[in-house]
C-alpha cells in the first residue's frame, strides 16, 4: 500500500512538473491584423478612365496582404468578397454607406486587433497627381506606424510619397485611442500611369508587401521602445537603490 501511494504521489509530481514546463514554453500569442479592403457591393469607391473599380482593386491587394500575413498574425478582414457591410437593403445609398462605414469602424474594437489598416486608392482632379497617401488615427501609435507605411512605399515602390495626416473625420479613424489605425491610399486612379500599374498582379503583390513589412517593423520597433522604456526604469530603480543605501 505504502509503495502505491509513493508512485501516487510521483506519478502528481511529474505530472505538475511536465504541465508547469509545459506552460512556461507557451509561444507568444500572434497578434491580430485587421485588414479593410475599402468599399464593396454597391459602393465600388473611385471608378478611372478605363474603368477600373476602386473596390476590386482594394480587395485583391488586401487578400495577397492576408496571404503575406496569414503564418506570422491572427488576420482577421472586414471583407473577403465584394459586399457592403450595411445593415438594411431599403434605406438610401447615403444611410448605407454610413452604416457600412461604422460596422468596419466596430470590428476594430470587436476584434480586439493590434493594428488595423484600411486599403484605398485615391482619385483627384488633376491627372498629374500620384503616390501614396496615408491617413493615422490620432494617437501616437498610429502616427509611428503611418510613418513607417509612408517610408517603405518610398523604398519598396520607389514612387512618390506625402507627409501622413492625422484624420478624425472619417468615422472609421474616429475615437481611436491606442490601436494603431491606418488608411492607406495606395495610388492615384486618376493618373493613368499608376491606373495602369495598380491593374497589374506584379504590384498589387508589391503594396502588399510594402503593408506587410511595415507591420512587421511596426512590432519591432515597438517592442525595442518598450524595451527601453523598462531598462530606464530598471536604471531609476536601481540609483533609487543607490541613495536609500546612502
Ligand atoms: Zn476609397
């Protein structure tokens, strides 16, 4: 008897010291990428000379995007085929697109994500006018984000780049405290050189991987600032040490 209830209480041991270890090697959860391909359904956002749709467009960038990030990121996306996320059929193309707009703003807080980005192409009067844009919701973690979007569009596309702006009227960018948030206008349909470009696998493939390199960098330079921020405060406990003793 006294030898079963030995191995018993082995047996608990290991069993708790192989869970414990097990639980000590959990790998860091993945973090959650919310991806907007713009408009959708109904709404088919800017239309160019040659009949390019916006919205076809935007999804084709943003499901080779979630492809890019699917292994690394928890990816979730506003949309995978062309619809609109409005709540009722009857009301005006106005009420619609409002209603589409704040159902995508809801997923970000729905989702729980850790950045969100939300994939356009712009249109303007003048034909001349083309690059990138990039719209961050107030908050300093979408600006630092923002600027590394804006950065790597320069060096991956080698096109033309603008200063990002800070945005609070469109409702998607509205209220956004901490989560890092993006609209990325990724060319201009009204120029028919980047028309003609956007309409191409080959760069479509290349703003995905400007967006995808951008949120791993983003991570990056994150953690390194957190990093920094912790020895600071190991450095002030530590002298802080120093004068008690003292
Ligand atoms: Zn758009």
């Amino acid at each position: 008897m006294k030898r079963i209830l030995i191995l018993l209480f082995l047996a608990t041991f290991i069993t708790i010291n192989l869970t414990s270890n097990l639980t000590s090697i959990t790998p860091e959860q993945k973090k959650i990428i919310l991806i907007d391909p713009g408009h959708g359904g109904f709404d088919g956002g800017a239309v160019s000379k040659r009949k390019t749709i916006e919205k076809f467009l935007n999804l084709k960038i943003a499901l080779k995007l979630k492809d890019r990030l699917k292994d690394k990121y928890d990816v979730v996306m506003t949309r995978e085929d062309d619809i609109s996320l409005h709540n009722k059929d009857k009301d005006g193309i106005k009420s619609k697109k409002q209603q589409d707009l704040a159902n995508r703003r809801k997923m970000i807080d729905d989702s729980n994500c850790d950045l969100f980005v939300s994939i356009h192409l712009n249109k303007f009067d003048s034909p001349n006018v083309k690059g990138c844009q990039v719209y961050y919701a107030d908050n300093e973690k979408s600006k630092i984000f923002a600027s590394i979007l804006n950065e790597n569009f320069g060096a991956i596309t080698g096109g033309k780049r603008r200063v990002p702006k800070p945005n609070q009227a469109y409702i998607i960018l509205k209220n956004i405290e901490t989560t890092p948030s993006v609209i990325f206008e990724g060319g201009f349909l009204t120029n028919a050189e980047e028309d003609a470009m956007l309409n191409t696998d080959e760069y479509q493939s290349k703003l995905a991987e400007v967006i995808e390199k951008s949120i791993d960098d983003y991570f990056i330079k994150i953690k390194s600032m957190e990093n920094d921020t912790s020895n600071t405060t190991n450095e002030n406990n530590t002298s802080n040490t120093t004068i008690m003793s003292n």
